[in-house]
C-alpha cells in the first residue's frame, strides 16, 4: 500500500500514526505541494487535491478518516475500531466530530501564526484569529469536559477517535493555540504523545524535513 502524503499535514499524520499503531507497512510518497507536476499527479489520484491519499492496489481511497477505518478493517485482530455496532458509532462520531469543528478551529491558528510566514503570505490577520479563537473555546471546551473523568475519548481503551482527534494538535505549538486551560485535554494529550505510533510519526516527519 502506498501513501502520498506531506509532514505538514495533520490529516496525513493520523494515518500514518494508524498504520503504526496497528503495525502495517506503508510506502510513503512525499509530495511537493508547491511542485505543479506533483500537484497534477495528486488530482489524478484525488479530484479533491487534497492529500493524504492510499493507493492499495486498484484500489484508490482519500478523506483521511475513511482511510484510517480502512485500515483498521484489514487488520485482525485490532481493538481501535470496535465492530460493536454503537462503540464503532461512538468513534465515528468522535471522528467526523474532529473533521468537522475541532481541527478547522485549531487549522485557522496554524495557518495564520505559522503556515503563512513560511510561504511569505503575510501577518497573521487579527479578525481571523478571533474567529478561531471563538471556535476553539466552543469545541476544546467539549472535549475537555468529556475527558474529564475518562483516559480515552471513547470507551476504556485507545481507539482510532484518540488518533483522529489528536493529530491536528501537532499544530498546536506552531501554531500558538490558546489550550494552556484546558487540563483534561491536556493530559489525554500527553498521553497520546508518550505512544509509540505518536513517536514513530513524528521521528519520520523530522527526517523528512530536515
């Protein structure tokens, strides 16, 4: 299986942090953004442009957390996607959850505190960062709460909804995201860095960039 992916991307990184955790091998395609002809190969993969992307096969699959399930089904064994019809429905709402409202509000700060100066788009735009910062309170507010009195985000163990959720927070440091009051999220934060897919990834994104 290959996946087309960037270090810059926090929707590739919960993929990859996937294929770690449940050990399976993936052949990583770094792909230049800023290269046209790269770009044009990535729309013939996905109409989207949007990365990541796996080819297994004939078989050509984007959206990160479509991926992410997949290769969770072609694994025996696994525990981070439960088959138990309303546990598998408690990650998934947790994952669709992070796709929608938690990672687009930590994605304004990493673009306008971080992503901008390194290709030269200019200042941070004040009124963008207010909008962030309303979404964020919104929705780390909620996750806080609910890790309140729980280790994981869903049921008693790790599941692919830890995974999703917390691969946009590699944003957070780049990026200046306002979470130092959030204690509960960032514990289970901490935890999720002391695993060894989260460890694994970021090892392979330093090497890649550097």
């Amino acid at each position: 299986m290959r996946l087309y992916h960037h270090p810059i991307s926090s929707n590739a990184r919960r993929v990859v942090m996937t294929a770690h955790h449940l050990q399976l091998p993936l052949d990583l395609v770094l792909l230049d953004l800023s290269s046209g002809e790269q770009r044009k190969h990535l729309l013939a993969l996905n109409p989207n442009e949007k990365i990541p992307v796996l080819v297994d096969g004939d078989f050509i699959l984007w959206e990160s957390c479509a991926i992410m399930q997949y290769l969770a089904d072609k694994t025996p064994g696994q525990t981070v996607y439960p088959t138990e019809l309303r546990a598998r429905a408690d990650v998934n709402r947790w994952m669709f959850w992070s796709a929608q409202h938690f990672a687009p509000a930590i994605s304004i700060f990493y673009w306008e505190n971080f992503i901008k100066g390194l290709i030269g788009a200019g200042r941070p735009d004040p009124v963008e960062l207010r909008r962030g910062l309303a979404d964020l309170e919104r929705f780390a507010g909620v996750l806080d709460g609910h890790l309140a009195q729980r280790r994981w985000v869903s049921g008693s163990g790790l599941t692919l909804a830890d995974l999703a959720i917390a691969a946009p927070l590699m944003a957070a440091e780049p990026g200046r995201v306002p979470l130092q009051q959030y204690a509960n999220l960032q514990a289970w934060f901490s935890r999720v860095q002391e695993l060894d897919a989260w460890r694994q990834t970021t090892l392979e994104e330093e090497l890649m960039v550097t």
